[in-house]
C-alpha cells in the first residue's frame, strides 16, 4: 500500500515539474518585444496632404508585428499598397492592395519595404506617399548590435524554429512523461 502511494506522490511530483516547463516554455515563445500599432502621420497629422511623410517615417523604427493605421476622410483620399516601381511613378497600376474604409489597419509581418500611397489624382505626386522599412527587432542578448541581426535570406520562415512546433513537441513528451509516471509502481 505504501508503495502505491509513492508512487502516486512521483507521478504528482513529475506532473508538477512538468507544468513548470511547459509554463517556462510558453513565457521563451512570447515575442521579446510587444508589437507597436501605429498612425499614420501622428500626432500632428493624418493620411492627408498636409503630413510630411519622409519626416514622420524618419521619427520611428518599424519591425515585424507592428501595425500602421491609415486615418483619412473616404471622400477625399484613399490607401493603395503599390510596389517600389508603383512608388516611384505614383501610379497604382498593378497594386498589391486597395484601402477605402477610411481607418485601415496594416500589419507589417515581415522584414523588408512597403510602399502605400493615395490614388486619386493628384495627391501621390503632392507627396502623399509612404516608404516603410521594416528591419528585424534587436536581440536583447549581450553584444547585440545592428550588426549581427541575421540577414533577410537567413531569417526565411523557413529557416526558423517554429515555437509553436516546439510547443507541441513539448506537449507530446509531457504526456509521454505523465503516461510513464503513471505506470511506475
């Protein structure tokens, strides 16, 4: 009898480490920087004619997960995303994505450049207009610097380590664990 008690208090130990790992696993997979929304032109303007936009973009640092908010009148202006080529001609032949709500939400999900600008006559060649670099979230390690941030071919998704892999891997040998855990007398 006694036995069999012990060998319940192991498997109560194990299940509780276990749980502590997992725990201490999920808090690794959280993203080190909180993600950033975003609008455009603020505070002193909105998606108008009157916002320097080389200025506004030169203020800040863009990283993957940040989200940019077009505020503007639908009357007035409209958000197309447009390739650099479409940027630099200010036509929207070809884009890539047309906003006309009047409060769009992009979200920037990768490392690279996004071109966005209006479409109605006039307005892009006015500077309405917006190049958004997007460059990879420092390392918080020690020695991080600009310098050592992997390069865009290195970081392909498909070369990174998924946490969400990682998570269900973990899963799978706590259950192994506590299914063993069980079976010790």
């Amino acid at each position: 009898m006694e036995r069999a008690r012990g060998g319940g208090g192991l498997a109560a130990v194990m299940a509780a480490a276990a749980a502590v790992v997992v725990a201490a696993v999920l808090v690794q997979a959280t993203p080190a920087g909180a993600t950033t929304t975003y609008t455009v032109g603020a505070p002193d303007g909105l998606w108008d004619m009157e916002t320097d936009y080389a200025e506004w973009v030169a203020r800040r640092t863009f990283h993957p997960g940040d989200k940019i908010t077009f505020t503007y009148s639908r009357e007035l202006y409209d958000v197309v995303e447009v390739t650099m080529a479409g940027y630099d001609a200010c036509s929207n032949a070809n884009n890539i994505s047309v906003f006309r709500s009047g409060n769009d939400v992009v979200t920037l999900t990768a490392v690279g450049t996004r071109y966005f600008l209006c479409s109605l006559t006039g307005r892009c060649d006015s500077g309405m207009k917006i190049r958004i670099n997007v460059v990879a979230a420092a390392s918080s390690g020690p020695g991080a610097s600009p310098a050592s941030a992997p390069s865009a071919s290195a970081s392909s998704p498909a070369m990174m380590p998924s946490a969400a892999g990682n998570v269900h891997i973990l899963a799978l040998i706590l259950s192994l664990v506590l299914f063993l855990s069980a079976r010790v007398p």
